[in-house]
C-alpha cells in the first residue's frame, strides 16, 4: 500500500516520492529523500532488483548507524518510510516521481510516456539524467510542462550539489518549486538550462576523458595521475578513482552525448575507457576499475 501526498502550495505539498530505477544513484536517491522524512517508493524491473535497493540502504543506512551518524531508531524510522515494488502502477498517488534508470534516451522516453498514464494530473515528473536532453524526454510527454531535471551526484547521500534543469516546456513555478524541495533536502541546486551534460557533467567529464587520455600515453601510474590532482590541485579524489565511483559505463555515456553534440575532440570516449566498458570492468561496482575492489 502506498501512502498518499498532501497537496498544496510549494516543496511543502511534496510528501511522497517514487524513485524509479535502484541502482547507485537510485538507491542514493531514496536515503536523501527519506532522511529528509519524506515516504519514499522505489521501483524496479524486477522484484529481486527491488530487493537489491533496499539491501542498497539498508547498508548504507547500517554504515552511518555504525559511524554514530544516526541512532538505530532513526535507521528503522527511515527505513519504514520506503516500500519497494517492481510496479510502476504503484506511483499512481505519489506527488513526484524521479527516474534514475539507466542512460538510454529510448529506455527513458518509455517510462516517462508510461508514467503520464499512471500517476495524478498535477505529479512531477522529474529525471535523474546526467547529460540526456530533458528536452526530448518531455516531449514525449502529453505535460512536458510538469517535467523537470533534478541531477543528483555520486554519492547522493554525501554530495550537496542538485541541478535543477529546466526546459523551454518547464513551468517556471515548478523549477522553483524543485529548487525550494533540493533545499529543504539539505542540498544546494543550482538551476541550468538544458544541454548536453548541463553544467557540471560538460566541465567534469571532458576533464575524466582527458585524464584517461593521459593515462593511455604510459607516462604516468594510475596512482601518480590521481595524486597529482588530488594533493596538487585539491580535488578530493584523483581523476582515475573518481571515474571508478561514478561508474565507466556511465562515464563513457555522458563522454557520447557531449561528443556527439560538441564535436569536441576532448569530450571523446579514449579507446581504453571503451575497451574497459566492452570487458565490463566498470570501477567500483563491478569491483574492478582503473583499481581492484577486492
Ligand atoms: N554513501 C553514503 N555515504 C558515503 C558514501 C556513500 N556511497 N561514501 C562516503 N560516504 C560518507 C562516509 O560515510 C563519511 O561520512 P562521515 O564523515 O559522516 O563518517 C563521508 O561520506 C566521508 O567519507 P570517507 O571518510 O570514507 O571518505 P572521503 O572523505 O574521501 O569522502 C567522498 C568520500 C565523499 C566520495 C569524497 O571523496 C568526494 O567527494 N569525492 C568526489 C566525488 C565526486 O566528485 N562526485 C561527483 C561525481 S559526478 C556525478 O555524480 C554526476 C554524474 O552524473 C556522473
């Protein structure tokens, strides 16, 4: 049983949110909304893919119990918030869904047109993509004035930066509706109008593509490479590690997409992330990156 949103006037009428897809972002999604308070549904393919995200926070909500982060009260209130399904028709009463499925425009063009059909007239649709055209996406759509962008980065528990993406369809009382539900999340959005890789995605991941470039060369050891930003430049992880976190499919993804729409030289897939994807040797999920994750 999914529980019903109020409804009303700003973030504050958004009391339950089904986020659709459970995978690192996904799963990450549903621990911020739901240590804000908010009742949370999670959708999957499957029910073993459903069971997979709430194994995903119930370890990742053990973590922080065990940090002295949060009291095992809190864990179990958190974790009563969340119901998990493997059914779409279960969202049909939520006041915001965010997709965070995988980075395929026809995947995501699917959901969104299935989605118009389910939920209420006045739901938000948001997407979690990291470089897709939202544009597209809402076109699809028979609202594509309710859909919006709500970018969240890896770990979504940990980092504060949202980007709330707009587009020429978006109602501008939504965006700062989305903007005031990122803050009161305890996050900081910054609101970007849509292109490819919007803001933070069009600088970071040229910057991974040309780092593994350089690695490519053989002048430098992985470890090397990543201290030399990471000690000489302040980055909190070298550019190696941080690929591994984000995931080299998803890497290699955002580097199409920004390649296919600038032409840039820099924003190409290098042959070695490639060659790592088609090996399925994806950083950390996979327990094997640039490094092993044994
Ligand atoms: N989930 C939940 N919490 C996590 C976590 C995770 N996956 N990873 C780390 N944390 C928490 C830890 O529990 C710890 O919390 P406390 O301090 O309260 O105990 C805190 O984060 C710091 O972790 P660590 O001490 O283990 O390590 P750290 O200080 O090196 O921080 C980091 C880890 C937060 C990941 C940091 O290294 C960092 O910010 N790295 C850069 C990450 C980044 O740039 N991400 C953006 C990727 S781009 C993207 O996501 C967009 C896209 O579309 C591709």
């Amino acid at each position: 049983m999914v529980p019903s949103g109020g409804r009303g006037n700003g973030s504050g009428r958004i009391g339950t949110v089904g986020v659709v897809g459970l995978g690192t972002m996904g799963a990450g999604i549903v621990e911020v909304f739901a240590k804000a308070g908010l009742s949370v549904v999670g959708v999957d393919g499957t029910p073993e893919l459903a069971e997979r995200g709430k194994g995903f926070l119930t370890t990742s909500t053990g973590k922080a119990v065990a940090r002295g982060r949060l009291s095992e009260q809190d864990q179990k209130a958190l974790l009563d918030r969340v119901t998990w399904t493997a059914s779409v028709t279960d969202l049909a009463d939520v006041d915001l869904v965010i997709e965070a499925i995988p980075e395929r425009l026809e995947f995501k063009i699917d959901l969104f047109s299935k989605l118009d059909d389910i939920v209420r007239p006045d739901t938000i649709l948001a997407s979690n993509t990291s470089s897709l055209s939202l544009t597209t996406i809402a076109a699809a759509t028979k609202h594509p004035e309710r859909v919006i962008g709500m970018h969240f980065f890896n770990p979504a528990p940990v980092l504060a930066l949202v980007e709330v993406i707009s587009t020429l369809f978006t109602d501008t009382k939504l965006v700062r509706e989305v903007r005031d539900l990122a803050t009161r999340l305890g996050k900081k959005p910054v609101v970007v109008g849509d292109r490819a890789g919007f803001v933070a995605n069009a600088l970071l991941i040229t910057y991974l593509a040309r780092a593994i470039r350089l690695y490519e060369t053989g002048s430098v050891s992985r470890e090397d490479l990543d201290n030399a930003m990471r000690v000489g430049a302040g980055f909190p992880m070298g550019p190696l590690t941080l690929s591994d976190l984000i995931g080299l499919d998803v890497v290699k993804e955002v580097c199409d997409v920004l390649y296919e729409a600038t032409k840039d030289p820099s924003a190409a897939p290098p042959a070695l992330l490639q060659q790592m994807v088609t090996a399925g040797r994806l950083g950390r999920k996979t327990g094997q990156g640039f490094y092993d994750y044994g």
